[in-house]
C-alpha cells in the first residue's frame, strides 16, 4: 500500500511545527503557559487543556520521548521564536571570509590599497584572510614575507586581530583576521572623510575678515560735479542779478 503525498503547504524541512491536531504522538509532555511542568498525558487531555485555556499547544520538541508540547499563543510563539533567531544572528561570528592576496616583494602603494579593502571588510563584519605566496627563489627568504604580514597586521589592528599567528603552509604565509566588536572597533575612515567640511565651510573661513576700524571708516562722498564742468551747459552765459 502506497503512503499518501505529503500535503503542500507542510515543509519537509525541519522548521515546520506541529499545532493542536497536527501532533501525532499519543502522549506528550505539557508544559503550562507560566512554564508549569504538567507532567506526561494523552495526547486528548493535553488538547482539552490547551482548549480550555483560550490557547494552542505547540510541539515543541519533537524528538523528545515523549514529544514536548507547550500550551501558548501559537501566534505569540512564532513572534517569540523569530526574536530570537533576529538576536542570535545579530551576535553570532561573522560568516563571510575576504581573502587579501600578498607577495613579499609588494610595492608600499599597493600594500596600503591593500589594507584599505582589508578595513572596509572588517568595518563590515567579514573575515579577512591574509595569503601571501612566495614565487621561485623568494622561498629562500621567507622572513620577507613575515614582516610584510606582520605590517599588515599592525596597520588594521583598530579594525580586526589575528586568530592565530601567521604560519608558513608550503609557499605561502596565511592568517585569518577577525573584526573586532563595534564598540572597540575604530570607525571606518571613508565614512568620516565624506562627512569632512569641504573648502567652503572650515577652509573657507579661514580667510582674512576686515578690521572694525576698516568697516566702521566713512566712504568718501562721490565728488558732484561743478557746472562748468559740463562742455554744453545751456546756463553758462545765464546772469544771476541779486
């Protein structure tokens, strides 16, 4: 006899929870809505329980022996539930892994370029992972190399630590960088540099203001102009008699 198809609207992963008539288990183990221990009951009392109370039972734990079931909210159990899946993600350890590649002979402006991108993934809570690979004769001095990672170390110290010191694995130097905690963490220089007041907020005041002696200084008055200065004035030859 064949067994039936899974209805569609449960998931076959492991998130799906059981409700009221949806458990299977024919005792369960009851826990109150104040925490209350009821003990082990049929799965029947423990439905009447739940009825009686205005509320749901929810499965719980369904690989215990007997299943763990709680009388709650069911809506208040998924908020519940989804709160502390938002918290626990929140303080969990970064995920992400960036890889910044090295060489020992690394010119001083690419090191730094290199640094910046290492600061900007720590400033966003990624690992980053130090990988410096010697090439031919280089591995005859690998304490080139050494002090090329241990600067790069030092430089994002504000920013990240080592797990572990660098060790040599075949041709290449490796070390994991871990961002340190945001209240420890130092803030990330492109964001305030692009916050900086621009030539004409602070660069702009900085030019020379006039004296209040030179504000307070009466303008000459503009010069009025005689009537005999004019080459046709029609009252030149006019006779004023007292």
């Amino acid at each position: 006899m064949s067994r039936p198809f899974p209805p569609r609207s449960s998931p076959s992963t492991g998130a799906f929870v059981r409700v009221n008539g949806k458990i299977r288990a024919r005792e369960v183990r009851v826990i109150g809505i104040d925490g209350k221990q009821f003990g082990v009951m049929p799965l029947g009392d423990a439905l009447t329980l739940a009825r009686n109370s205005g509320v749901d039972l929810v499965e719980v734990a369904p690989n215990a022996v007997p299943p763990v079931c709680r009388v709650v909210d069911f809506g208040k159990y998924r908020y519940e539930q989804s709160k502390r899946d938002k918290e626990s993600k929140k303080h969990q350890h970064a995920n992400k892994v960036k890889e910044v590649q090295l060489s020992p002979k690394i010119d001083p402006h690419d090191l730094g370029v290199k640094i910046q991108h290492a600061v900007e993934f720590l400033c966003e809570d990624m690992k980053v992972k130090i990988n410096l690979k010697f090439r031919g004769r280089e591995m005859a001095h690998t304490e080139f190399g050494f002090q090329v990672v241990q600067k790069f170390i030092d430089e994002i110290a504000p920013y990240g630590h080592a797990d572990f010191q660098p060790k040599l694995a075949g041709r290449n130097i490796t070390v994991m960088i871990s961002p340190l905690p945001r209240n420890k963490r130092a803030k990330n220089p492109h964001e305030t540099s692009a916050t900086a007041p621009t030539g004409n907020g602070a660069a702009g005041n900085n030019r020379p203001q006039p004296s209040d002696a030179a504000r307070t200084k009466p303008r000459p008055a503009p010069e009025q102009p005689s009537a005999g200065n004019f080459s046709n004035n029609p009252f030149a030859q006019l006779e004023v008699k007292p």
